[in-house]
C-alpha cells in the first residue's frame, strides 16, 4: 500500500504540473521568460508549458484592435480652431518588441497619434482638410506607423472620424456657399440672355433678306393677341400702307440724302 507521504508528493507534483499546462488560442502568442530573459520566438498558439518559478509568459494578442483618439484641439494654417477626433486601427506584428521595446503599446500609439494629428492637420487650411481628407489620413498613418515600428506594432489604417467647426465659420460657410450659388445663377442668367440677343440677331438678319417673312410674323403676333376671351381690340393694318407712311414722313433733307 502506498504511504501517505508518497500520496501527497504525487498529488502536488500532479497539481504543478496541471498548473503548468497553458493554452493559447489561435490569435495569441506567449513571450515567456525564463529566469528573467526572454526566448527570441513567440510561443503558441497551442498548448504551452510553463515551469513556475522558473518560467513567466506574457499573453499577447494579434487581433486588431480599434483605438479612438480624443478630440484635439487643432489651428489650421489659415487660423481656424477645430477640435478634430480620430480611429486608428493597428494590430501587433511582433509580440516580443511589444511587450520589451515599450511599457503599454496602445498607450503609446495612442499619443504618437495626438501629437501627430495637431501637427499634420495644423499644417493645411480649413479648404484642404475638408476636400483632402484621404490623403491626410494616409499622411498620417504613415507618420504614426513610423514611430510605432520599432516595437513591433503595425498602424493599418487612420481615419479622421469629426471635425467640430464653431458656430461662426458655420455661418461664414453658409454664405460663402450661398454666394457662390448666386454668383452661378447670374451667370447661367447672363448667358441666356447672351444667347438670346445672338438668336435675335441672325432672326432679324434672316427677315431682312425676306420681306415676306415680317409680314408672316405680323400675322401670328396678330393671331396670339385675338385668343378666346381677350379684351384687347386690335385693328392691323397692312404692311404696304406702313411702308407708304414712312415714305410720306420723310423729311426733305433725308429724301435728298436718300437721292443722292
């Protein structure tokens, strides 16, 4: 029969070693250090055994994550405060630089990301932040990448989520956009009219060469004025007899000139 001593030194040994047993799932890796330094490759995913004391593992994961940064206070080139937000999103490429290189690796990223959106955005106008906004996002992940690099942590993506304006460059907007659509309405107005001079033009040209042509037109205008229940009386008269007037009151001065 086995002694009791024997019992409990298989129980604990038993116990250590199911405490020992890890394991991590697909998406995590394990920088484990033993007797204070680390091994130079991740461990997992899978089961993983740790040899307390001797042996310490840091989980770390490789997921993406989503990382909002606070709204900052931003002065454009053109002097214009804004208070603009961002999303950042990054994922770890290097567990073990992570969890060495730097204390907090979000914490980190986090205020490369608020010192590098004043800077960038501080360095465009109002216009160009509104109508540019892909190429700053890129701009700036760029920049944060760089930073974020040496411990092992991949920027995938930046996106400037809201850009708070004050009530003032509001209302200054709206004019401005107002202006602009009443600047492009006279113009579209001023070309009508400039198109309707030049139709009018090669019109009276083209009944100039055609005597018989006003005398047409003088019949239609007469014809739209005598609609169904018109009050306006109109008596025409013959072409001829305008021509015969306006030969009549020709001054004796003007029918010399005329002659000669």
């Amino acid at each position: 029969m086995m002694s009791l001593p024997l019992l409990f030194a298989i129980v604990i040994v038993v116990l250590y070693l199911v405490n020992s047993l890890n394991i991590l799932k697909e998406y995590e890796r394990g920088v484990i250090f033993r007797l204070g330094r680390v091994k130079q490759a991740a461990a997992g995913p899978g089961l993983i055994w740790i040899f307390r004391p001797l042996d310490q593992i840091v989980r770390v994961s490789l997921r993406q994550e989503a990382m909002e940064v606070p709204p900052q206070d931003v002065i454009t080139r053109d002097n214009v405060t804004l208070k603009v937000n961002a999303v950042i999103t990054l994922r770890v490429v290097d567990p073990t630089k992570a969890v060495i290189e730097v204390a907090n690796y979000i914490y980190q990223t986090s205020q490369f990301a608020q010192t590098t959106l004043r800077s960038v955005l501080g360095e465009v106008d109002l216009d160009g932040l509104l109508a540019h906004r892909e190429a700053l996002n890129i701009r700036i992940q760029t920049i944060i990448d760089g930073h974020t690099a040496p411990f092992g942590v991949k920027v995938v993506s930046v996106e400037v989520k809201q850009v708070d304006m004050p009530e003032s460059m509001l209302r200054a907007m709206a004019k401005q956009a107002e202006a602009e659509r009443e600047r492009r309405a006279k113009i579209i107005h001023a070309e009508g009219e400039f198109n309707a001079a030049a139709k009018l033009v090669e019109a009276a040209q083209l009944m100039a060469t055609q005597p018989m042509t006003l005398q047409l037109r003088y019949l239609q205008t007469l014809t739209e004025i005598g609609v169904e229940k018109n009050t306006t009386i109109v008596f025409p008269l013959p072409m001829e007899l305008m021509n015969l007037f306006n030969k009549t009151t020709l001054t004796p001065d003007a029918a010399l000139e005329k002659k000669v």
